[in-house]
C-alpha cells in the first residue's frame, strides 16, 4: 500500500464534507471497469469521425487530456449528443465491481456529509454504488449532467457544486484518482487525497499521465487503499 502525505497539510480532522470521485476511486482501477468504458468510447469516435482504431484512440485521449473528458471534445468539436454518447458507453457490465462493506463502513462513519463529484452520469454512479453495497450512503451525486457537461478538472464544475449543496471548501476534502482534477479543489482551499492504483498496476489502455502520482503542493496525501485510509485518518 502507497502511503504519502504532505507537509503542508496532515490532519483531516476540520472536514464536515467528504467528496469522493466515482471511477478508480471508489472501486479499484484494478478491476478494470473503465477498461470497458474505454473500449466504448474508442468505437464511438471512430463511428463519428470516421477514423480507423488508431487515430481515434489518439484522439480520444487527446480529448480526454486536453478537455477534461473525451465527451466534452465531441461535444466541442463534433457537435455530438452528449446524452446519447453517455448512454452508448455506460452500456457496460457492472459485475466486475464487487461488494465493499469495509469501505462503505469507513464512508459510512466520516461525521459529516459525504458527495460523489463525477464525470460520469448518475446513472452510471448508481449502478456502481449498487454493486459496492452503498446505494443510500451519499447525500448527493453531482455528475456530469449537474455541471452542464463541463468536467473537472474545469473551475466552473467545482463552482456549481459547491454552490449548489452549499459546501464551504475550507471544510471539505476532495478524493480522486486524477492528479489534475485535485488543483482547482486545493486552491479553492479544500484538502486532496490522491487514490492510486497498486503498485506494479499496467494496462496498455492507459496512458502513463493518467497513473501519475509525482504530487505536489495541490496533492496532500496519495493512497493505493481508500479503505485503510478513511479508517486511519491523518
């Protein structure tokens, strides 16, 4: 288990708001459920822009990397539905997500209010949480549809939500598997915990900036295990 803190900021012990990324946070990058999700979109760009796999997959990422999601660069550059591409590539098998109780018993006992902040819809948020066993854990899912499919790592998504559930950042810490997607929540003044995947964790599918955990001043803990994490607090 990858464990790191920064200086900067060692206690959690001030936060009332816990708000938690959904894919390859909440469940394990492991698991490879965005794998399918992936593959999905790869054949959705190569359907709408007619590019063979190897040029939409560079597209794709590039996407993905430059606008924050994949959708949001169809729907810039393409002009696509954004409810018909979410339907498309959420059309996945969940099963791989197994039951987590000790990681819903450890949600389940932050004092305070817990929020999932995806880029997904909360269809799919739902679903996962369906097969984690935390249905009615979170009092709210802020996705993609709530921040007018302007994702994070965006100011504008983090704005909305936090307006919207009325959430005071300097008490509140953000979870995500994505370093970027932590450095508007750390200026905004809520504390960061990156969840990595194990060490040794490949996959050809995955681009290396998207396992990144060099950290930073906008990054104040790392963790592989978000179980024995919220169990044992800073």
């Amino acid at each position: 288990m990858t464990e790191h803190s920064s200086p900067a900021i060692r206690s959690l012990s001030h936060v009332s708001d816990w708000v938690f990324d959904l894919d390859n946070t909440l469940y394990p990058r492991e698991c490879n459920l965005w794998s399918q999700i992936d593959v999905r979109i790869t054949a959705y760009v190569m359907e709408v822009t007619q590019l063979e796999f190897d040029a939409a997959r560079e597209l794709q990422k590039g996407y993905y990397r430059d606008f924050g999601t994949t959708l949001n660069g169809l729907m810039q550059r393409h002009k696509v539905d954004p409810q018909h591409f979410l339907k498309t590539v959420h059309a996945i098998d969940y099963s791989p997500v197994a039951a987590h109780p000790d990681l819903i018993d450890a949600i389940k006992g932050l004092p305070g209010r817990k929020f999932i902040l995806t880029n997904a819809d909360s269809g799919h948020a739902r679903s996962v949480l369906s097969r984690l066993g935390g249905e009615d854990l979170f009092d709210g899912i802020f996705d993609i549809c709530a921040m007018d499919y302007t994702p994070k790592p965006h100011q504008s998504a983090y704005d909305a939500f936090l307006s919207t559930h009325g959430i005071d950042p300097a008490r509140a810490a953000m979870f995500d598997d994505l370093e970027k997607n932590l450095l508007v929540p750390h200026q905004s003044g809520m504390a960061t915990v990156q969840v990595i995947a194990s060490e040794g964790y490949a996959d050809e599918r995955v681009d290396p900036w998207e396992l990144a955990h060099a950290g930073g001043p906008h990054v104040h803990h790392i963790t592989s295990s978000l179980t024995s994490f919220l169990r044992n607090l800073p």
